[in-house]
C-alpha cells in the first residue's frame, strides 16, 4: 500500500501584507471611505460607549469609527498600515476638533499591552488581514475583561462579497488565504471568538451605495479602491473590459434606483462581542 503526503504550505504572510499594503495605499481610498461613515456611528451606538472610555479602532483607514468614538468623546486610538490613511483621519479630527492618536500598526501583531481598552473596534478593516486567526485573537488580547469588541463586515453574498468574488475570477487572491468575507459570517465568529469571549452579537445591516449612476461608481472605484484599481492595472484591454462588463452587470441586478442613478444595497454583519 503507498501512502501518498499532501503537502501544505505556510502561505508567505509577511509577502502578502507587503503587496496589501501597497494594495490600500494605491489610489484614494479616502474617496470610498468617507462615504461609509454611518457605519461607524451605528457601531458605535451598537455598542453603547461611553464617554471617557478608551477606544483602539484597528486598520482604521480615514477615520470612521475612530472620528465616530471620539465624537463621542472617548480616548480613542486610530491605527493603520498605511500611513496615508492616518493622515487623512487625521486631518478630519482636526477640522472638527476631536482629540485622537494615531499610530502605524499592523493588526495582527498590535504594539499594545495585554487588557488594555475598554472597546475595540474595526469597520470594513481588520477583515482583510490575511492571518486571521492571529487577528482575531489580537482583537481578543488588547480587549480589557468585560469591554467590547465592535466589527463591521462585509457578507458574502452581498454586492461587496459578490465583487470580490467577480474580481477574483480574473485575478485570484493568494494560495492559502481565506476570503476576507468569511468575517461576515456567524460561523466565523463562533469559530474564532465564541469560547474566548462572554457573549457575541451578530446583527445584519445594509449600507446603500449611492452614485450618480453605475458608471460613476465604476468610475471612483477603478480610480480611488485600491483592490479594483491594481486589478485592471494587472489586466490586458480585453479582459479589463469583460471585468468591467461583468461589475456592472452585477450593479444591474442590485440596483434598486429607476431613474439611472444607482442606490445598492449591500449587506454587512455588525458584531458586537463582550470579552
């Protein structure tokens, strides 16, 4: 009898960070970003913080649930791989005049100690971390006993989820790394944080894309999101121009405005964990 060995390997995580990371500081994400503001104030409110209380937002990009949490006037902590994003939250507070620190972090290795804030949150940002196992138990670890972790994830079968999975056909994501709209799911949580945490609360939501017409936003985010605009920098004309058929084929079916303007609906689970 021969047994055979599959063998497995390690994807290269430190590779793949590096080439994300260039991924999230390509184009403006602040143009998409801001728009997703009301998702860090419903978070927020979700979770009902306190004033005073202290706050990490994790891989914060420009500023949503940490401009959210301070307008609330916690201490809050905003934090990022991509420094450009920093800066842009950044220069958001300080129109308003909202007290935050920033600092440069990766989240799956954050330079905090162990139990050392009341909530910890992420909006539509720690779900692309590539270990996430190891993210997921950082979120766990800087989380005092008793505090709260609020997340904002994009669900698989939303018109977020069903994008990457159209990107995907004609660029594929790295061997080895789990879709990031797995963190959208329940199951994921259970698996990932339900014996290490008191209690988790899932809630689906849905955030309405909302553009001048599907061309608009095709436009904005083959320019300003970092995932689409390298995908069709990689692509010849011929496919980018089937992927951009295929996107807008998929607005077609979610689009709910009739008046050629285009208003998508797009669901996001909101999880809100007690440690």
């Amino acid at each position: 009898m021969t047994i055979t060995t599959v063998r497995t390997e390690t994807p290269d995580y430190t590779a793949i960070k590096a080439k994300q990371q260039a991924t999230w500081g390509s184009g403006d994400y602040g143009r998409i970003g801001v728009t997703l503001q009301i998702s860090g104030e419903v978070l927020c409110e979700s979770m009902d913080i306190h004033s005073g209380q202290s706050v990490l937002d994790i891989a914060g990009g420009n500023g949503n649930a940490a401009l959210a949490a301070a307008r609330r006037f916690c201490k809050v902590i905003s934090t990022d791989y991509v420094p450009a994003l920093l800066e842009q939250s950044r220069a958001r507070a300080e129109v308003e005049g909202l007290a935050i620190d920033y600092q440069e972090a990766d989240a799956e290795n954050l330079p905090f100690m162990d139990n050392s804030f009341d909530n910890v949150i992420s909006t539509f940002g720690v779900m692309f971390t590539p270990n996430q196992a190891k993210a997921a138990s950082e979120l766990i670890r800087v989380c005092k006993p008793g505090g709260k972790i609020g997340l904002a994830n994009w669900t698989p079968d939303s018109f977020i989820g069903q994008l990457f999975k159209t990107v995907g056909r004609y660029v594929p994501p790295p061997v080895g790394v789990s879709s990031p709209v797995l963190w959208g799911t329940e199951d994921f949580m259970k698996s990932h944080f339900g014996m290490r945490v008191r209690s988790v609360n899932c809630m689906t939501r849905q955030f309405n894309f909302r553009y001048h017409s599907p061309q608009h936003w095709l436009d904005i985010f083959s320019t300003y999101y970092g995932p689409t605009l390298k995908a069709f920098d990689v692509l010849d004309e011929m496919a980018g121009q089937s992927l951009r058929e295929d996107i807008l084929c998929l607005i077609h079916e979610h689009n709910r405005a009739t008046d050629g303007a285009m208003v998508v609906p797009s669901d996001y689970l909101e999880i809100v964990m007690t440690r």
